[in-house]
C-alpha cells in the first residue's frame, strides 16, 4: 500500500455554533456543508470535518493527535498573530522560529492545539540533521 498524500481531519468537537466562526473567520476556511451534528470545511485542497459530541470529554496526556499544523506564509504570519490577539485566542506558545519556519500555537474552543507554522517538512528536517 502507499498512500498518496494528505486528505482530511475529522475533529470532535462539542458545539458546532463555537467552533465554525473560529474556523471560518479567524483561519478563513471555507464552509462546504453543514449538517445538525457535522460540517466540512475547505481550505486548499485539504478539508476538515467538524463532528460535534456533546458528550465528548478530553483528558491530558491522552494518545491521539498532539496537535494540527497549518501552512501560512512567512508574510501573513506576523498579521495572523494580531488576529489571535484582536480575537483573545489563547495562544500557548508564543511565535518563535523553530525548525525552519516561524510557529505559533493556540487552542481553538474545545482546546484542540493548532499551529500555524510557515517553513517546509525539508526546512525542518534540514534543522535537525
């Protein structure tokens, strides 16, 4: 088998009335459908699904996803950090240049951890050789 390269997140999450202005006002993506528990959203040629849980309970230290990166260029960067800011997004760590790229990282409403990271996986790995 060999997979051919990125497709989709599914995130759950506990209220799709939180979550969609945070995706698609503050990172701007894209709302492609919306359904009474779920929505899809697009941005490039990648998409996300948003599945809310209610019930849906996050503990520390758990396996799973760490966090999700996204790509924004090295102009857009510094205007996405006064957008966190205008916004009041809890940013947990401040933007630094880290393995090639300029990064921040910030909770969206459920507390997933995103990142907005502007360098390439060959920049990063270019750091740590």
């Amino acid at each position: 088998m060999k997979v051919t390269g990125f497709n989709h997140l599914t995130l759950c999450i506990k209220s799709l009335e939180k979550s969609l202005p945070f995706y698609c006002d503050i990172l701007g993506m894209t709302l492609v459908h919306r359904g009474n528990t779920d929505a899809y959203l697009e941005w490039g040629d990648a998409w996300i699904c948003l599945l809310e849980k209610s019930d849906y309970q996050k503990t520390e230290n758990q396996i799973g996803m760490d966090h999700i990166a996204f790509s924004i260029s090295e102009e857009g960067f510094n205007d996405a950090i006064t957008v966190l800011h205008n916004h009041h997004i809890p940013i947990t760590r401040t933007p630094i240049e880290r393995g090639g790229g300029h990064s921040v990282q910030f909770l969206d409403p459920d507390g997933i951890t995103i990142e907005l990271f502007t360098g390439s996986l060959q920049q990063r790995m270019r750091n740590w050789k």
